[in-house]
C-alpha cells in the first residue's frame, strides 16, 4: 500500500515511470500500475482480494494457502496476462526453490511469476513454471536493484522492508517464530542496497503494521504517500 502511496506523489509531481523492477508485493503493485490501473482501483484490487478462504487451504502441497487459487481473481486485476501488453516495462523476482536462485521474470506469461514471487513461505504455496517451483522473490532478492545498475535514468527505491524490536510474547508461536526469522534473513540480505539508488523512500512508521494486515490497507497507504510527498519536496529543493 505503501508503494501505491509513493505512485499518487509521483503523479502529483508529473514524475513517469519507465520501469519497475518488484518483488513480492512490490511485484503484485508494478503489474497493477502497469496494467493501466489508477490509485483507487489498485487500493480496491487489495481491498477485494481476500488473504485467506477456506477453501484455498491445501493438504497436498507445501504451504497453508494453494497460491495458484488467486490465479482468476488476479486476471479480473490484471486482464491481460502477458507482460508485452503493460504500460511500463516490469521485472518480476521470484525464487527458484529448486536452483537456490533468483530469478527475473520480463517476459511471456504475467501473473503466474506475480503469484510465484508474492508466494511468501510458510503462508503461501510454490508456484509451478516450466515444471520449476518458484516461492517470493524476497526470500533471496527484496530490493531488486540489478535490472536498472547500467541504465541512464534516475533510480528511485521504494523500501518498506522495516525491522522493529519484538517482545518474547510475539514469538509464542511456530508462525511467529517463522515470520520473524524470515524478516531478519530479508533484512540482513538486502539492508545495503537502498543505497545505490538516486532517491530512497523508506516511510519507517510502516514498522508498525503487519506485513498481511488487511485493516491496515488505508493507514499504509497514507504512510507512503506522506512520506513520498515530503521525500520529493526535499529532493526538489535541492535541485
């Protein structure tokens, strides 16, 4: 929600966006936007999706969740299943769980690689492409810089990764215990990245919201729009 936020300040400031190279819910934001969808219709797409239905629990693969499920309510998001046919040119990161590698998606077929890098573990399961089983591309890459390292244009960074002391009463639990471990492993991989882009934003009050909050979809997005507003009336001022 919060990489919507910095979109809307973008637009107010009639700043375009060529590429986005995305991660996870990053990913899932990039295909939407480039898909032609304004702000409120990108809100209303997290809005609608439901995170959890009975339904969708699976016992024969990996995971709580069947990730490949969300497949036709993505398609009502993002028609048009290919990645020639968006606005912006979009890199996808997902896992090879198989390989132990990450791997870009920027080509071909779109919401599966979508559905394979937002398929966090253990909520989620691996997503099948090409007979390979690709998990979220945060697992090994959550700040995917690389695709834009030899390009001319400024590169803007959107970190909503955010690292906040825990108490022992919020790691009582096995899914506890696996969310937090897994949030250490992507901060500690990627915390020197950010800083090879041209602008950051990092709206650090996001640290209070949970990473599958649902309730808190408006107060996110607010967050990153605020933040985005005052990052680029600093950057403006100095140029």
């Amino acid at each position: 929600m919060a990489h919507i936020g910095l979109i809307k300040a973008l637009q107010e400031q009639e700043i375009g966006i060529s590429a986005i190279s995305g991660t996870s819910i990053g990913a899932i934001v990039g295909a939407l936007h480039g898909s032609g969808k304004n702000i409120d219709e990108m809100l209303d797409f997290f809005r609608t999706i439901p995170l959890f239905k009975y339904n969708f629990l699976t016992w024969s693969k990996p995971g709580l969740l069947d990730t490949e499920r969300y497949y036709n309510m993505f398609k009502k998001g993002i028609p048009n299943d290919d990645f020639s046919k968006l606005e912006c040119k979009l890199y996808v990161i997902a896992t090879n769980l198989e390989k132990g590698e990450p791997v870009i998606f920027d080509n071909g077929p779109l919401i599966r690689p979508v559905l394979a890098s937002a398929a966090l573990p253990p909520y989620f399961s691996p997503v099948k492409i090409d007979e390979t089983l690709f998990a979220d591309g945060g697992i090994m890459n959550n700040f995917p810089i690389e695709p834009f390292k030899n390009g001319k244009l400024p590169i803007f960074g959107s970190n909503v990764t955010m690292l906040k002391d825990v108490a022992q009463k919020e790691l009582t639990s096995s899914l506890q215990l696996v969310q937090r471990t897994t949030g250490l492993m992507m901060y500690a991989l990627n915390k020197e990245k950010p800083k090879n882009c041209d602008l950051l934003f990092q709206p650090f009050d996001l640290k209070n919201i949970g990473v599958l909050d649902k309730k808190q979809i408006d107060a996110a997005f607010e967050i990153g729009y605020e933040n985005a507003v005052n990052v680029l009336k600093k950057w403006r001022s100095n140029a």
